[in-house]
C-alpha cells in the first residue's frame, strides 16, 4: 500500500521558526537595539530551514554557532565592568614581571616591544592571522559536517563550551587589553569604543577599514583575558589531530601560532591572556570529554541531535 510522505513544511514547523525568530527579533530590539546584522541572521535561518532537507540539517546544526554570536552580541546589554572590578594595571604589571623585555628605555611588556618595533611584513601577515579566527572554525565545522555528523557536534559543541567558559571568565575577571594602557593609561572609562590598535596599520596598508568595522561591533572592550581568539585554533587543531586528517594540521598548527603571536603583536592581548586562552581551550576540551562520558542524559541529547542533523 502506498504511505504518503509528509509534507517538507508543516504548520508546526512554521509556528516554531516564526516564534523563534519573533522573539528574538524582539529580545534583540529591547536588549540592545535593532541593527541590520540580527534580520539578516534570521531570514538566513528561515530561507535555509525551509530551502531543502540538507540546508535543514545544515542550518540546524550551526545553530551552536548562531547561539554563540547571539550571546556573544547579548553581551553589550551586560557590560562586565558593571559587576567587578576592571583589571588595568595589575594585569599590565603582571605582564611586565613575568615577561618583560630589557631595552634602553627600560623593561617593556612584549606588547611595548613590538609597538616599537613593528614591521611592513609583520602587520601584513599578522592581520591575515587574525582574519583567519572566524573563517577557519567556521569552515572546519561546514568540512566535518559533510565529513561525519558526530565529529561535527563534538567539535561545534566543544567550542560552544569553551567560549561559555571565556564569557564567564570575563565577568568574573574583567581586564583591559594592552592598547588601552597605551591609549588611557590606568584609568578606568566606562563606555570605551573598541579599537583596532596595531590591525589598523593592516587597514591602512590595504586602504580598506575591515577592523575598523569589525571593532566598532565589539561587546565589551574589558573582555581580554582569556584570549579566546587564542582558544579557538587550538580547538581546530585537537580536532585536527584527533580525527586524523593528516597534513591540513600542519595548516592548523601554523594559523594557530600565527593567531596567538598576532594577538601579542597588535596589542590585542598580553601573553599571559593568550596562556589563559589555551588554557581555557583546554579545560574545555576535557570538561565536554568528561561530560559526555559521565552525563547519560548529555550524550542522549547529543544523539538526538546527531539524528536531527543526519
């Protein structure tokens, strides 16, 4: 006997994604105001959700990441500097101590040292570093999901994990990056912009203002350690090795030591942020290891994902 299939769009489908989008249009309209970025994120959500059942998958499972950038943006509604003190010049101290460099002019953090000594090359090859850190996760993450589901979930929700650690790590810990000693010495001004610091000597090579465009959305400037620009290519790199994907890792491993020196040298972050940053990447690893091992409830969750996505 012939069973017909049901239809690709059902009313309940519709009322979901309608819902959804609904109420985040509104969360983000109260929150923190419209911009063009949250319409954009929904009808790409929607026109995907509804496009075919691949795009359906797709777009399902990269949800992780589109909750990732909502909470991230979020994140200007609840400025950290408001619940704990702003780290300015014991972090900056701490920097000089442990890594500081000798010159004529006295011990210099490695930030100060490179600010004086920076390089047409250097601000070249450090700016296309630092453009890498979306791309490359976001890529890898498209590569796994054609390659196998599971892999995919195990590294996007990893990562998901590890920046929930890193944003709480920000509000318990709010520290100013190197760039706002240098431009506001170790005085705290609530309110201040982001900034491209060294990444705008790239923009001026090139003559184009991706930083600056990039910066102008940051969520919150006190938000430098851990570096989680730092965490990112390292989660791509255990991945990278983990599934065994042979000589792409030499391409990881590079982009990964490219990122964390670029941080330093655009003065981004201080060492100790970019330690931090592995660090973070690193218990992150190991917490959803352990939890999906232990947590029965987790790994059913993850399966049921996995099926959703497959």
């Amino acid at each position: 006997m012939h069973t017909q299939k049901p239809p690709f769009v059902t009313a309940r489908d519709l009322l979901i994604t309608l819902g959804i989008s609904a109420l985040y249009l509104l969360l983000s309209y109260w929150l923190i105001g419209y911009k063009q970025d949250q319409l954009t994120l929904v009808l790409l959500f929607n026109a995907a959700y509804y496009l075919s059942s691949i795009t359906r998958k797709f777009i399902t499972g990269f949800a992780i990441f589109m909750l990732f950038w909502i909470i991230f943006d979020f994140m200007k509604a609840f400025p950290n500097y408001r619940y704990n003190e702003v780290h300015i010049e014991s972090l900056y101290l701490a920097e000089k101590k442990w890594f500081g460099i000798q010159s004529a002019s006295g011990i210099l953090t490695p930030n100060e040292y490179w600010q004086a000594n920076h390089t047409t090359l250097l601000d070249i090859l450090t700016g296309f570093f630092y453009l890498s850190w979306v791309p490359v996760p976001l890529g890898f993450a498209a590569f796994l999901f054609f390659r196998k589901r599971s892999w995919f979930l195990q590294f996007s929700l990893t990562f998901l994990l590890v920046n929930l650690i890193g944003f709480a790590i920000y509000y318990i810990y709010p520290a100013a990056p190197p760039w706002y000693v240098q431009q506001h010495g170790f005085v705290f001004e609530a309110g201040t912009p982001g900034n491209t610091a060294g990444l705008e000597r790239f923009d001026q090579y090139f003559q184009v203002n991706i930083f600056s465009g990039l910066y102008a959305k940051s969520s919150n400037v006190f938000a430098a350690m851990p570096s989680l620009h730092s965490a990112y290519p390292l989660i791509v790199l255990y991945h990278g090795l983990r599934y065994k994907l042979g000589w792409v890792n030499v391409f990881f491993a590079v982009i990964m030591g490219g990122i964390w020196f670029a941080a330093v040298y655009t003065s981004h972050h201080y060492l100790l942020d970019v330690l931090f940053g592995i660090l973070c990447a690193i218990v992150g690893i190991s917490l959803y290891a352990w939890i999906t091992k232990r947590s029965v409830l987790v790994k059913n969750w993850v399966n049921a994902y996995e099926k959703r996505i497959s």
